[in-house]
C-alpha cells in the first residue's frame, strides 16, 4: 500500500482585495474585475519558503531523519540553476543521503512530482518521500493575471506504512500546449488568447485525464467522494464537472475567491483541503491542469483520523491580514522598483564557502546544547556561553527551528532598510533556553508586546539580484492567540 | 602584583576639532587640525614625538587600514605609529596604547590620535553595521542599525521598571534636553540649538521608542592627545592632567547568547566601572566623581549608564534625571560639553573628545560652562551594541 501518510499546507497571512487590485489598474483593463481576495506572499517569502513552511506543517511531530527524498514542484524559483528542493531539504533538516529534485516548467508538475515520489516508493528505493508544491507567480500591472494569481504551498508526504489515502490508480495526458510561457528573459507570462485557452484546454485535459482514468480502472465519477481540481475559471470550474457527471457537492470548493489560482500548488492545496473533510472509505480523485493532466485517485483509510492537528488549508486561511494598498503589493512584488536609498543598495557579497560551512546554523537553525550543563546556544559555540559553566568542545547539536520562544525585547526601526518599514526585530528568548537577535515579520509594531509567544519561520532574509543571490534565514513570528 | 596605571601618566596637550558635517574638510584636514592644536597646547614640536597611536574605525568610507594615513599626513619621520580599532571606544584605545608606552618607559612621549569623517557616505546614521560586525552576522542577525540595537534597550527598561511609553520617553527626553543646553554653551559642538522636552517626545520616531533626539549626532572631527610620565609632566606645563585610571571591558557573549542578561543595563559598563573605580582607589563614585562625560549614542545608554558606574542606584536613574543631579549646575554634571548628543559622534575621535573636555575642566578653561573646582573627571566610550560591546573607562583628575 503507497500513499500519502501526511499533509501540510502554507497560505501566506497576507490577502489583497481584488477592488483594491482594480481600483489601482483597472482603468488600464476594465474586463479584470473578479471578486474575492488573494493570497499575496510576504516580502520576505517566495515559493522556496513557503514550500518549507507547507512541509513543516506536514512533518508536524514526524521523523525527519527517516524522510528519503524531497521533490519540489514550483515555477517560481528565483534561480534558474540552484536546485530549490536542496535548500528546502536542508531548511527541513533532512538527512544527506536522500534524493532531491525540482518539477518545473508547468503548472501540472505538483501532480507530476507526487506521482514520481509514489512511483518511487512503489519501485523500492525509497520509503518516505515528500513532495511539496509551491508558486508564487507573477502578473503585471493591470493583467488578469495579476487578479488571479495567488501564492501558495502544499506538502504531502509518501510513504507505504501508515497510508491515510492509498494511491490506486493514475493517468496522465501531455500535450505541448502553449497556453502561457516564458522565455529566457522573461519575468511575466506571454500568454495566448484567454477564450483558447479555456475552450481548447483547460475544459478538454481535465475531463480527458480525468475519463481516461476512470475508464482504465472502470470506475464511475460517482464513486468519489470528491473530484479535486484547479480553477482558472469559475464558471468552467464547475462545468467541467458537471458535464463529468458530478453532483457539485462532490466537486471539490476551489479557491479563487480567497487564494487565488497557486499554480503547481493549486491542485495540492485542494487536495489537502479535500483529506481534511475526508472519512475512512472515501475515494478520492485528484487531476491537474497543464501541457496535458495528471489524473489519479485515492482511498481515504482509517489512518487518517490521526493526522488532524495539522495547520493545513482551513487553519492558514482563518490567520490573515489584509493588505490594503496595491503599491505595497506591487513593491512586495518587485513589480514597481522602490526607492532603497544607498543604504538599501549596499549589498556585500554572500560568501558561498561560508554559507556552505554554515549551512546548517544558517538553514536549518542549529545551535549546539552543552553536555556539561544542558545549556541550549545559538549560533553553535565551542566554549559554553554560561558563565558559570565554560566546557570546551562538550557541545551537541541542537535545533531551534522547531522551538517556541517568547519576545523579549524588540524595536521598529525605520533607519534599517526594509521592503516593509519599519525593520522588526528583536531578541528571542527560547523555551528550553537559547537566546538570539531574529527578525520579526507578518506582524505590525503596534500588535507586539515583551513576552508574547514567537514560533520560527524560514524566510528570505535578503536579495541581491544584481548578483543573482537570494539569502534564506528564520524569522519570528508572533503566534496568533 | 600589577600596580595599575594610577599616577604614572600626565596629559600634557590636547586638541580638538570642531565635530559636525564637514562637507569642506578631508580626513587629513581633521587630522592636522587636531594635531595642530594639540601640539601648541603642548608646547612641544612633531619631532619631540617618537611613537603615536592611531584610531579610526569606519576606516573603509574614509582613510583605509592601517596607521600609514596618520604617518603620511602628519609626515611623520618613519615612525612606530601602531592603528587601533575597537568600535566607537577606539579613540580611549588610542590613549590607552599611549599611556601604556609611556608608562612602561619604552617612550617619554606618545601621541594619541583619533579621526573619524562619516559624511562621505551618501546617507544618514552610520555605515552599515555589516561592514564591521563580520561576514557571518550577514547571515543570521537582523539588518539592525544602532538606534534599533539600543532601542531594544529601551523597550526592555521601561518593561523592567513599568515605565508607560510616556513616562520612559519623558525621561530619556529629559537626558537629551539637558545635552542640547550644554551643547549650546560650546563653539566646537556640532549642534548647538536648546530643544524643549516636549520638542524631543514629538519627534519622528528612529527606532521606536527612540526618536530623532534620542539620537546623537553623526559627525565629522578628530582629537588628539600628548601623553608624557607623570615625573616630566611640570618640566612641559603647570597644570597636567594626571591618568587615574583606564580600563576597558568586552563582551563574554553571554550577554546575547545566555539568558541571565536583563538588557536593561550594560554589563561591560559595570565590570569596567569596577575596575576603574578599584584602579584609582575611589570607594563612592556617586560622591567622588565631579563630572563626566558618558557614552550616550543614544539617551537610553546615558540613562543605564548612570547606573551601571553607580552615579545611581539600579532602578533609580529617572529619579536623579528628573531633579536635576546631571545638569551643568547639579552636583555631578554630566556632558558639560553637549555630549555625543550635541558635540557630535565622528567615532573613534569621540573617546578622546570626552578627555578633551574633562583635560579643560580640570584645567578650568571650559568658558561659560566651566564647572566648580572639579577634582575627578570619569569618560565612559562605548563601542558596538548593548548585547554584544566594549567600553572604555578612563578617570584623570588633578
């Protein structure tokens, strides 16, 4: 039996209103408007932290060091050669000796990379794998895209023990078809004609992969207790499962209203969405939208019941805040250049020999804890930092990725650079112990308080793109009461 | 058993350019106007000078490494000039390499030099702090400023001792208010306005709680000192200042990496405090010292200070502050030069800048704001941030 064992899912706190979206640039497009709100990615994230904070939540109280292999779907990578499922495996705390991938280049390569870490564990060289989807994608000022977009992350995780969702079946369809793309030097999407798109595509793939699949394992559409797939479209959406044959109670709820369309994570999302309103028997079945489909099903099992404590879809949608000026989006974005001053502009070099030393104290939050007298330290130190103790070279790893911690001083500074003034920080004191200075984000000056509760979250801590270099480091954030 | 530096060197010629944004002037200009005035207060010449020490700490924005830009501005003849470099204390290094070689009898003579010209950098506030806290803090600390840094400390004082955002500015404005007074009284200081208590609580906020007046200035300047052993002190001047102390203290780490720390106070402040104290055998700093001149970058780091060299009992600086205890007609003056508030902050002159003005008091040739028969004068410089520092404490009387 291979399936899923775990879930996760990350939706960044901040949502934009589409009004405010159109109020901004829809004179320039006035065919844009859509309704609802989206989920815009903090300053600080990209696709590469939101994928580790969907895992995180996935791996939630689970194993790390038996994990094989982390597979990232995403479009989004901020570098076309650095491979971003290494830096998440590191983020995560993985071993080593796993394998590592990305799934690119369309926005059905979730489903591609859940199928490949199945196929992986079914072929016998890998237990556990995690695949996780994320995107954060681009649109230009006053294009629909822009109104659809949303960014988001999921996270499953594989494995043939424990299943909460057997995988039964698959088909998958691929046509070359160059609904959107992007060249070498592009930033934004060329797109084809939207009326193409929909009527030759998106309401043909879905239902083939789909047909085909039940077709093949001579299932009909009324087995399922819900059919998961993406929303470019409301209207189609629905259409596409009517004309399947679906009540629309069986159809799963897409998010456009209140993500936005998440691109490779999109169908992830809606499936995790779907296993958390899932019982024991549920048949599940899950398609993909891009250059073709990936169709596959699922069997919910009893297992599930013990995966409930996860942030998920339902919880990182009840913690929002609005954002509610479209410069500030737009400047989060890097769609209109801002002014950093010199002081912003002032970026050294990353010394790459040196992040790779530290790559662990960097990316994965390790400290060391003193044998001697258990004091917990960060950065790692060779020479216990507690005066009264001071052992030499009597330390053991200790992360602090996972630890809770508490305010316990903190400032706004507005003379700092930030895309998001004023800079935020303050010093953390952790539960267990441990000590340091950490940025804060997804909060306001105004909400925080010494002594509130902090939990940690990987984040983009700088970039340099005149160099073409994005720095990744944790950050507190405060816990919502 | 070591004896200490007490009574074994005398300050015999000082000088001090006037601190501000000297759009006009070069750090060499800086240099030579220091060492030109001091020299003459000195009444000695370049080549009675066989070794100098000199510092400067944001050297990359302005002189680069090394102590050739003292050599070759002054032309010194191939002399052993030693650079020194400890955050904004590297001024009270400099004297202190000084002192220490003159007292060892290697030298009769050194000279103290300390520049430092920070508006060539096309912003406000100092460098930025990655180019001196080192390449891995780039990776893992905050982008922080030193108003941020210090305003943590703030935030963790008025929550220590239930201070209301209000009643803790009003303090700290207090701190600052008094300093621009001084700063009126003294040609050299870089801002010279009287600002109202209520003036400094309005105004914009750098790093809350700190606002603008909360800050000190960023300031161009240099100051420079002659130091001789204290047997040939007379042969050169009447009046000599005498070395009491000079010690200095850094940080363990355990301060930002430990949880014991409460920063609400400065623990390198306290320890080097101490030790100045037991060096020049005063028992009642609060009672024995007659001014002085304290670190304050920022208001919060005066306001600590007081308690950390036990002017003030911890916990009970706002009391002191708000009867009037540092003002320049209290019973113990502090900044009587407007401080690194009002004189400016150009950082590794700013150590010998308080010496300067202490070396004049005790001279009594502060002008109009010359203090009453001053016996002891105190300087505290501070480098870095209140989790991870080091400060200079020097003490010279009579």
């Amino acid at each position: 039996m291979v399936g899923i064992t775990s879930y996760g899912a990350y939706i960044p706190r901040y949502r934009i209103n589409r009004n405010t979206i159109y109020s901004a640039m829809g004179w320039l497009n006035p065919a844009t408007l859509m309704p609802g709100e989206k989920a815009v990615a903090n300053c600080d994230e990209d696709n590469i932290s939101m994928a580790v904070a969907a895992s995180l939540d996935c791996l939630n109280g689970l194993e790390r060091e038996k994990i094989e292999g982390l597979y990232l779907a995403t479009t989004t990578s901020p570098y076309r050669e650095r491979q971003a499922a290494g830096i998440v495996a590191t983020a995560l705390d993985l071993r080593p000796e796993i394998r590592t991938a990305d799934f690119t280049d369309s926005i059905k390569a979730g489903t591609t990379a859940l199928l490949a870490a199945c196929d992986a564990i079914k072929g016998g060289s890998a237990k556990r794998v995690i695949a996780c989807a994320a995107d954060s994608r681009l649109g230009k000022a006053g294009s629909a895209q822009e109104e659809i977009y949303g960014d988001g992350a999921a996270a499953l995780l594989l494995g043939d023990s424990g299943v909460i969702a057997t995988l039964e079946g698959s088909y998958s369809v691929s046509y070359d078809f160059t609904d959107h793309w992007r060249g070498e030097e592009d930033k934004f999407d060329r797109t084809w004609e939207d009326r193409w798109i929909r009527d030759v595509g998106y309401t043909k793939f879905i239902p083939e992969a789909i047909s085909g699949l039940l077709k093949k394992y001579e299932l009909s559409i009324k087995d399922f207790a819900k059919v998961v797939y993406p929303a470019l479209y409301v209207r189609e959406h629905a259409a596409i499962g009517k004309g399947l044959g679906a009540d629309p109670g069986q159809i799963q709820q897409q998010m456009l209203a209140t993500v936005g369309d998440s691109g490779v994570a999109s169908p992830l999302m809606m499936l995790v969405a779907a296993l958390e309103d899932a019982k024991p028997g549920d048949k599940i079945l899950l398609a993909s939208y891009g250059n073709g489909s990936d169709a596959m099903f699922f069997q919910v099992t009893q297992e599930i019941d013990k995966v409930r404590d996860r942030r998920g879809i339902k919880g990182h949608l009840a913690l929002k805040r609005e954002l509610t000026s479209y410069e500030k989006y737009a400047a989060f974005r890097g769609t209109i250049p801002i002014e950093k001053g010199i002081r912003g502009d002032e970026i050294a070099f990353t010394q790459l020999s040196n992040l790779w030393r530290e790559r662990r104290v960097v990316l994965a939050l390790y400290g060391s804890k003193c044998k001697r007298c258990g004091t917990p330290q960060y950065p790692p130190q060779r020479i216990c930092v507690r005066p009264d103790c001071g052992a030499i070279d009597e330390m053991e790893d200790y992360r602090f990725s996972d630890k809770k911690g508490h305010l316990f001083t903190y400032t706004g500074d507005s003379l700092a650079f930030s895309t998001s003034p004023p800079a935020i920080y303050g010093m953390i004191d952790f539960e267990g112990g441990g000590r340091y200075n950490f940025d804060l984000t997804d909060c306001d000056l105004d909400s925080i308080k010494v002594g509130m509760p902090v939990e940690m979250s990987f984040r983009r801590k700088y970039a340099d793109p005149a160099r073409g270099i994005y720095g990744y480091f944790w950050k507190a954030v405060p816990v919502q009461a | 058993m070591a004896e200490g530096i007490k009574d074994k060197v005398a300050i015999i010629g000082m000088g001090c350019t006037k601190f501000g944004e000297s759009w006009d002037k070069s750090y060499e200009d800086l240099i030579v106007d220091a060492f030109k005035e001091c020299i003459e207060d000195a009444g000695i010449e370049k080549k009675d000078i066989p070794a100098a020490w000199f510092a400067s700490c944001f050297d990359e924005v302005f002189a680069g490494k090394a102590g050739t830009p003292l050599s070759t501005t002054l032309k010194l003849p191939f002399l052993p000039v030693t650079r020194v470099e400890n955050f904004c204390a590297s001024g009270t290094e400099a004297l202190r390499g000084a002192a220490y070689a003159v007292a060892s009898g290697v030298y009769d003579i050194a000279l103290a030099l300390g520049v430092e010209k920070l508006k060539d950098t096309g912003y406000g506030g100092l460098p930025d702090f990655g180019s001196v806290m080192g390449t891995k803090n780039r990776l893992i600390t905050p982008n922080m400023t030193a108003p941020g840094a210090f305003a943590m400390m703030a935030t963790r004082y008025f929550s220590v001792y239930n201070l209301s955002p209000e009643e803790g500015k009003r303090m700290l404005a207090r701190i600052s208010a008094k300093s621009h007074h001084n700063g009126t009284l003294n040609p050299k200081a870089h801002l010279r306005r009287e600002v109202t208590v209520e003036q400094i609580m309005n105004a914009p906020i750098v790093a809350w709680p700190l606002g603008l007046f909360d800050c000190c200035g960023v300031s161009d300047g240099g100051a420079a000192a002659i130091v001789t052993r204290a047997d040939m002190a007379k042969k050169f001047r009447p009046d000599p200042v005498y070395v009491k102390s000079l010690q200095i203290a850094l940080s363990s780490g355990e301060e930002i990496g430990y949880t014991d720390f409460d920063y609400a106070h400065v623990e390198t402040g306290y320890r080097a405090g101490q030790r100045a104290y037991r060096e020049a055998g005063i028992t009642n700093p609060r009672e024995e010292i007659s001014m002085a001149e304290l670190h304050d970058c920022f208001s919060i780091t005066e306001c600590v200070t007081y308690e950390d060299l036990q002017f003030s009992a911890r916990g009970r600086a706002r009391e002191d502050i708000e009867s009037g205890r540092f003002d320049l007609d209290g019973p113990q003056p502090v900044q009587p030069d407007g401080g690194l508030k009002c004189f400016g902050h150009p950082i590794a002159a700013s150590g010998l800048r308080m010496i300067y003005e202490m070396y004049k008091q005790l001279q009594g040739k502060a002008g109009p704001r010359q203090i009453k028969n001053p016996k002891l004068a105190l300087t505290h410089n501070m480098g870095g941030m209140p989790a991870l520092n080091l400060i200079g404490v020097s003490i010279v009387g009579l």
